[in-house]
C-alpha cells in the first residue's frame, strides 16, 4: 500500500470494479446535482396539499359568513310574518317540522350520511388497524438495529497509522541512546562527536522519513474513505427512486390516521349539531306551553298581534296577560333568530371537512413521491460530490514524492 | 518527488479517468428513473389541481348565486319592515300620507341605487370569490423546475465535453500539484544550512515551475 505504483492500482481498481460510475469529480455535475436537491426541497417545503387547506379554511369562513346574513335575512322575514297570533304559531310549527324532516335524515347530504353506528364500528376498525401497523413497525425497527456495521479498509489503514505512530517512539528511544554512546577511548574526542552527530543525522532524517509516510498513509486513508463514499454513494443511486417512497405500511398507517381524524372531526361537529338541535328544540317545546297558558280563542288566534297587545296594554289589570303574551312573543323571536339554520351550518361544516379529508388523503399520496423524489435529489446529490477532486490526487502524489523521495535524498546525501 | 514516479502517476491518473468516461451510466439512469417519478408526481399534481379548481369555481357560482339572492331576500324584507314602520307613522301622523309619492321615491333611489351596485358587478361576481383563493400552480411550477434539473442530469454527455472535464481535472491536479511543489521548495529554501550548490538548483527549479516569488 505504500508504493506509488500500489495508489494507482488502488485508483485504477476504483475505476475498473466500479465501470458505472465516475470516480472524479465533476464541479458542473456537483452543482447542478445540488440545485436538483435544493428544487426538491422546495417542492417538499411548500406541497400543495396546505395551499388546499388554507383555501378551504377561507371557503368555509366566506360560506359561514353568507348562512350567518341568510340567518339574519330569514329572522327579519319571520318577525315580520308575525302579523295574528295564528302567523307566529305557524311560523314556529314549520321550523319544528322543518327540524323534524332534517332529523329523519331526509336532507343530510348524500356523501355525509354514515350512521352513528357506522361511525362507530369504523372507528374500532380502524384502531385495531393502526395497532397492528404500528406493532409491525415496531418489529421492523427492532430487525433493522440488529444488523452489524462492517469492516471498512479505511480501518485497516488507521491501525497501520497507529504502528508507525509506535516506530516513532522507537527512534525517540533511539536518538536517547546515540545521545548516551560514550565515548570509545581509541577514538579521538572529535571523531567520537563526529560518530553522535552522524547518528543524531540518520535520525532526524529517519523521522522526517517517517513523519512524511505517517502523512502519506493519512493521505491513502482519507482517498479511500472518499472511494468508500462513491462506492457507497453509487450503491445507493442503483436501486428504483420509487423504493425510496416510504413503505406501503407506513403510508397506510398515515392514511388510517388521517381517516381517524377525519372521523373524529365530523363526530364532533355532529354532537356539536345533536346540541344546537336540541337547544333549538327545547326553546319550540317551550314556546308551545307559553302559547297554551295563554288560553287563545279562535277569534284571539286570528287578531292582528299589535291590536291584542293594544287591549292589554291599556288596563294594569291585564299585566299578567300581557306579560304571558310579550314571554311568548319573545319566545318566537329567538326561535326565529337560531331557527333551523343549523342544519345549514353543519352542511358547510361537514361538506368542508370531507373536502379536507380528500385533500388530507391526497396529501399522504403526494408527501409519498415527495419523500421519494426529495431522497432521490439527495442520493443524486451525493453522488455528484463524492468523486476523488483535484486537490486529493495532487495531495496524493506529492505526498508520495515526499515521502519515499526526498527522505531518501537527505539520508544519501 | 521521484521523476520516474511522477511520470507513471499522472498518466496513470488519466487512465483511470478514461476508464471511467462515459460511466456515469447508474447515475444517468436513476436520474432518468427519478424524472419518470417525478412525471407521474406531476400527472397527480395536475388531476389534483383540476379537481380543487373546479371545487373553487363551483364554490364560487354557489356564492354568487347565494348573494344574490341574499340581496333580493334583503329587499323583500326591507321592503315589509319600511310598510310596517310608515303604517305605525301614518297612524301616529309622524309621515304625512300627501307625501307618499315623495317618500316612495326615496325609497325606490335607494333600491335603484343597490339594484345599481349589483348591476355594475355583476360581469364575473364569481371573481370576488376566487380572487380571495389562493393559487395553486406554484407547487406545479416548482416541479416544473426540478423536471428541467433532473433532464439535465440525466442527459448523457458528448465524449468530446467528458474530453474536456476530465483535460479540466487533470489541469487542475497539475495546478494543485503544482502549488504543493513551490510551497515544498520555499520551505527547503528557508532551511540555513543548506548547501550553497543545492540552494542554485532549488532556486533555479523554483523558477523554471514559475513559482510565486516567497518573503524572506
């Protein structure tokens, strides 16, 4: 390994074992890989899907916002319909038996209709699925952390860079010892200072010898860490881009977990609406009972509202009946205000939520090939920059010049 | 350096890149792969676009229509809440009934005046609703770009460019080579002990290898 001619084998061997890839580097191709990576970043940055959801977030407040002013329209409309007592009962029994149909399920949109129960046992499903996905996942995890790293050739060079580390200590131990040589009496006091200065020579020229091999080694070693990434990098662009997609287990989790969300969302906006109905119904039930404490006549029923309250309003007497009357008139109006506009509500709500739950599910589809191209960009991206560069080949060579090549000559000189 | 072994290194080195010329061919086709991959991201891209634009547009015409109506409810019930409250005034003697033409005409100004405002916007009302939508296309533009880089890396290069990049890596090995060599020889020239005879040859190799003048 630490002949000249045995680091252009190693760089031969690298072209000769590897005839797909290219092992030097290509500034051009590193930089157009690197905006590839960079572009497909981008795309992952910024998907689609959230410019979906904003949109639907400002759909569903634009559409809240008209049912809110029709709400405010159909109010006004019924208050004004309350011209005989008769018109006020009517209008009130034909918001109750609006309730009542929209309860039926008579007008609950198509595509939203599951049952409570549907939901329910789709639910459960759906929780014992993603259980058994994420054991499964939990088991791939655990085979993936049992598998060994291998012995890598940069390795092998790092301990003989630690045996020429303990050579060094050698001549450190030896230059001690030519500075300990006593000396021999049939030599003169010059010769003798002329055999140590010779000796601490040979050394000092030894170790620069071997300071510059320690070097040379390091040099082979950091070549091939570089020839193990094109190795490796290589390995890693010679597999399918869609395999870099994640797993067909993961993705089907993540869609359970968006149907779960979306199940849960449109669970809550049904109790939301099974409470405001209620509500709405409570006030109608009420509203009944105060129009029947007032004991209205059929003539009474067909009076004009504002000539009835007229009569009353004219005797103390009569306080207690008016009173009875204003509770229920009062009664109709708030009636009127929440109405039956609910359902309408709910209709944007869940049809909205729908919307998102398609969006959501496309999402996971799209983050997919998102992952996968984004991965492939990065595989691409390090391949374009892990060829052998200029700077290495020149480190390279002049290291082996120096190393085996003017050590010598200061040694022989 | 050894001569002899700078001569076999660099040829060397030229060989192994003729070696691998043209053999970027794994790197061509996974590039070509992830452009395929990219294609049907894209295909999906566009059916999902087409989609929520239509469910923009249909969104919009409902909330035209829905506004338009809202606005035809309004009067109506505008409408019966001003009878109601004149009857009230003409029984009170508030409004004086001689007038009523006047009033009516005060009336029907502020009806033409709303009917007018919807009138006047009414060429596309449906635009006030997708204006506040924002664009889609941007996603579909950024995969755009990524299709151009990925054509690029998968384009297989002319022999006479492969020529020509890796003539471009040798220079610069030389260049680097180079540059090692003069910092070599500037260091050796600083040494004090230097005999005077080696000292004229490294100078005169520092020149010829046209070394940037050192400081002393």
């Amino acid at each position: 390994m630490t002949q000249p001619s045995n680091y252009t084998l190693l760089l031969l061997a690298a072209a000769l074992t590897s005839p797909a890839q290219n092992i030097l580097y290509n500034q051009d191709r590193d930089k157009l890989a690197k905006d590839t990576l960079e572009a497909a970043r981008q795309i992952a940055s910024a998907p689609l899907s959230a410019a979906e959801i904003r949109n639907l977030a400002t759909i569903e407040q634009n559409q809240i916002q008209s049912a809110i002013e029709w709400y405010r329209i159909t109010m006004r409309s019924n208050i004004q319909s309350f011209r005989t007592w008769r018109d006020a009962q009517n209008s009130i029994n034909f918001i109750a038996a609006e309730i009542d149909e929209r309860e039926a399920g008579l007008q609950v949109a198509p595509r939203v209709a599951a049952t409570a129960a549907g939901l329910t046992s789709r639910r459960e499903n759906l929780k014992t699925q993603i259980n058994n996905l994420v054991k499964a996942g939990e088991l791939a995890k655990a085979n993936a952390a049992k598998t060994a790293s291998a012995t890598t050739p940069s390795s092998e060079l790092k301990i003989i860079g630690e045996r020429v580390g303990q050579f060094e200590e050698l001549l450190a131990f030896a230059r001690k010892v030519a500075a300990g040589i006593p000396a021999n009496p049939a030599d003169s006091n010059q010769a003798a200072a002329g055999i140590r200065e010779d000796i601490a020579t040979t050394l000092t020229s030894v170790e620069k010898a071997v300071k510059d091999i320690q070097k040379g080694i390091q040099e082979v070693g950091e070549l091939a860490t570089t020839i193990e990434t094109i190795v490796s990098s290589w390995e890693k662009i010679r597999v399918d881009p869609a395999s870099l997609a994640p797993s067909p287990d993961k993705i089907a989790l993540e869609l359970l977990q968006r149907e779960a969300e979306f199940i849960k969302n449109l669970t809550a906006l049904r109790v939301r609406r099974h409470f405001e109905v209620a509500e709405t119904i409570k006030l109608i039930r009420r509203f009944q009972a105060e129009f029947q404490r007032n004991r209205f006549s059929t003539a009474d029923l067909d009076s004009e509202i504002t000539a009835d309250l007229s009569s009353l309003a004219g005797s103390a007497s009569f306080r207690g009946a008016l009173e009875q009357r204003l509770r229920t008139l009062l009664l109709a109006a708030h009636i009127s205000a929440r109405q039956s506009g609910d359902q309408t509500m709910n209709d944007i709500r869940e049809s909205i939520e729908f919307r998102r739950y398609e969006v959501s599910r496309q999402s996971v589809y799209n983050s997919a090939y998102e992952v996968a191209l984004s991965a492939a960009a990065e595989r691409l991206a390090a391949y374009y920059a892990s060829g052998i560069k200029p700077t290495q080949v020149a480190q390279l060579v002049y290291q082996l010049g120096t190393a085996f090549t003017l050590p010598y000559i200061a040694v022989t000189k | 350096m050894n001569p002899l072994q700078r001569i076999t290194a660099i040829p060397a080195l030229a060989l192994c890149a003729l070696i691998s010329t043209g053999c970027d061919k794994d790197a061509l086709a996974f590039a070509s792969r992830t452009a395929k991959l990219l294609e049907d991201y894209r295909g999906q891209l566009t059916n999902e676009i087409s989609a929520a634009e239509d469910y923009y547009r249909r969104y919009a015409a409902v909330e035209t229509d829905s506004a338009q109506k809202r606005a035809s409810g309004l009067q109506a019930v505008a409408l019966l809440e001003t009878a109601d409250k004149w009857s009230i005034d003409y029984i009170q003697q508030v409004k004086d009934t001689a007038r009523v033409r006047e009033q009516l005409l005060d009336a029907a100004t502020t009806h033409f005046d709303e009917t007018q405002k919807r009138w006047l916007n009414e060429i596309d009302q449906s635009r006030i609703y997708l204006d506040r939508i924002e664009k889609l296309q941007a996603g579909k533009e950024k995969a755009e770009a990524l299709a151009k880089l990925l054509e690029s890396l998968a384009q297989k290069r002319s022999l006479a460019t492969e020529a020509k990049e890796i003539g471009k890596f040798i220079e610069a090995t030389k260049e680097e080579l180079d540059k090692k060599i003069c910092e070599n020889i500037a260091g050796t020239l600083k040494q004090t002990d230097l005999p005077a005879d080696r000292k004229a040859a490294l100078e005169q190799l520092s020149k010829d290898r046209k070394c940037p003048a050192q400081n002393s």
